[in-house]
C-alpha cells in the first residue's frame, strides 16, 4: 500500500495515527492554494513568463504568496497561497486572492481577459521537521502524504517522484531478499540522506522563520539561513521548531477587527459561487454528507461564540454557512460546494470537522489546472 496522492490525504491521517506515525515529529504545516486560469488578450500576454511575489495584500504577520504563469495560447495561472497559521479569524484566503488581482503590478495583466477555471487545494508546509515515520506495516508514505514540499520553492511534484522511485527501489529489494510482512526500513532510513532530504535540509528554517518573525524579517532571514547552508553546510539557527499546529494558532475574535473585503466587480475579482461553478464540482444530492462535525453543541459554543465562524471565511467555496435565526444561528453546510481543498479538516479550531471521501468519488473536475 502506499499513501500519496494529496496533502491531508483521508488515508494517510488515519495511518499517521493508527501506527503513530508523527510521534517525535514537528507539527503538519499546511498552506491554501488557490488558483484561476486565465486567457488573456495577446497583447497582455509574455510567453514563458513567470512571477512570484510574497507579502501583500496579507498583513505583515500573515505568511503567503502568489505566482502568475505566461504559457500556451495566451493563457496565465495566476495563484495565492495563504499560511494556514494565521490568527485573524476574520481572514477569507479567497478574498485575498481577489484582492491581489487588484495590485498596479498585476491586474493589467487581465485587462480584457476572461477567466477559465478556478480551483482550491492544501499543501504540505512543514518539510524536513513535519515529515512523519514513513513506513508502517504493509506499506509506505510517499509525495504529499509525507509532507515532501520545498515551500520556498513551491515545488514537490520532484519529490514525490523521488520519493515513489526510492520506495520501490527498496520494495522491489526486500522482494529479492525473500523478505515479507515487514517494514521497508531501508526507505525510511535512506530518504534524508537521499536527493528529497538534501533539498528538504537546505530550506528547513524558511518556513519557521517566516512564522516566528513575520514576512519582512522572516523573509531575510530565511534567505540568509538556505545561503548558509547552501554554500556551508551549516545553520546559525539549527533546525528550528514549527510550534503549533495550524488550528491552534487560530486567535479569538475579541482580539481581532473584522476585515472589510470589497464587493466582487465581477470583471476581476469574483465570488466563490461563481467561482465554483468554474471548479465543475458536483456531488450527488442525496448521498450522505462527507463533512463530519463530530459535536455541534461544541461548533456552536466554540467555532461560532468564541472564533466568529471562521469556516465560513476559510473556505473557499462557500461550503459552511452560520444562519442566524430567532433562536440561535445554526450551523449549514453546503457540501455539494466542495472542492476537496481540505482547509476545514486542518482549520477548524477543535479539529471538530472531519473529512472524508464523498461515497461516490464525486468533486471538482478542473480543466487546463
């Protein structure tokens, strides 16, 4: 068996705790990509073209960042990804991504422009301290259910390749062996000494960095730390720890303004229902729903009363709603709005909402992404 396909994997979490995997281990980071295709006038668009940013429109204490992607037929990716450790529970990922369109630097570039597809998904952060155990009895981790992204980078498909070839290599050797019913130890004792753990090593504090300093600062040093250990070998800062876990960093509303995000022009910038009709989501009506809140009483009395309904900013396909009525609000969840990002199963404060697989393998079905 082997575990890969995704970050925050359903599979990969229940083995990660079955067999305890992350014991020993930093804390899963995660990240909110968002993305939109675009096709662009001809004289908007420079072939080959590719920029990335970090910073704005998030606050200085908020890690995040964007890419734009010039190829074929006049057509640019263009995405945001927002650190899944922010504080502000008034924070919506998605309407920064709309906000960033906005900048001088950028939104000429869709000038005249029509918007294609849209799409949302987690990605690993945590790298070379957040990697769990990877092997455990009939089968291993690989790609994005171990945690392989090179966050600086914004790359992990290498790894997850990597990662997949070394797996086999000591499969197919145990094999030989006459081995069976055991654990593919060798994959688990190789993979930091291999090419994954080398380009994991070098960027190992960016991410803390960034985190415990904010953009500026973080940036810099992070910068300064994969220079020392690119050209040394060596870090002035060790290997630093990531600390809480994404839902935990989550801060009460009292401590925080609500944010005043602007009305959608519909031109630029849009709503997640227009942009979800773009994702080609469906989900069979009456099929049971695969968004599992274990304790409502605990949803309302936490997630509403204390944090001010964050899922219904984190989200960025307008899944759950607070409805407010006579009585008390009342918790809704669209789930046939889902595009399998995740964020819910990683954000929810209490971890009170779990995901788990639609019955009929039914979601976004993204074209050109």
């Amino acid at each position: 068996m082997c575990s890969s396909p995704r970050a925050r994997g359903s599979l990969a979490k229940q083995l990660i705790h079955k067999y305890e995997l992350a014991e020993g281990r930093q804390p899963a980071k995660y990240g909110l990509g968002l993305k939109e295709l675009w096709q662009v006038k001809p004289e908007n668009h420079r072939p080959g073209l590719v920029q990335h940013s970090f910073g704005w429109p998030l606050d200085g204490k908020t890690g995040g960042g964007s890419f734009l992607y010039h190829f074929d037929d006049n057509q640019v990716a263009v995405g945001f990804v927002v650190h899944l450790n922010y504080r502000n529970p008034y924070l919506s990922p998605f309407e920064e991504f709309q906000r960033f369109k906005t900048h001088p630097a950028i939104r000429d570039t869709f000038a005249g422009g029509k918007r294609l597809s849209y799409g949302a998904r987690a990605i690993t952060e945590g790298g070379w301290q957040s990697v769990p155990k990877l092997v455990f009895p009939g089968g291993v981790l690989i790609g994005c259910s171990a945690g392989l992204v090179n966050v600086p980078r914004i790359k992990g498909s290498h790894n997850a390749v990597l990662s997949g070839m070394l797996a086999a290599e000591n499969a197919a050797a145990a094999i030989a062996a006459g081995r069976s019913r055991d654990d593919l130890t060798g994959y688990e004792e190789g993979w930091r000494g291999s090419d994954i753990g080398k380009d994991l090593r070098l960027v190992r504090n960016a991410k803390p960095l960034w985190s415990r300093f904010g953009t500026v600062v973080g940036v810099v040093l992070g910068g300064f730390d994969m220079w020392t250990n690119t050209l040394f070998n060596v870090s002035l800062f060790g290997t630093m720890a990531h600390g809480k876990p994404d839902h935990a960093a989550l801060e009460p509303a009292a401590a925080h303004t609500p944010i005043a995000y602007p009305k959608a022009d519909g031109v630029l910038t849009f709503d997640r229902l227009s942009s979800v009709f773009l994702s080609n989501t469906n989900h069979e009506e009456n099929q049971p729903v695969h968004l599992q809140v274990r304790d409502m009483t605990l949803q309302k009395r936490s997630e509403h009363d204390v944090y001010a309904g964050p899922s219904s900013r984190y989200c960025p396909a307008g899944v759950y709603e607070w409805v407010e009525e006579a009585n008390e609000p009342r918790f809704v969840i669209n789930a046939q709005n889902c595009v399998h990002c995740k964020t819910c199963d990683i954000k929810d404060p209490n971890q009170n909402i779990n995901w788990v697989p639609p019955q009929g393998g039914e979601g976004p079905v993204y074209q050109g992404m």
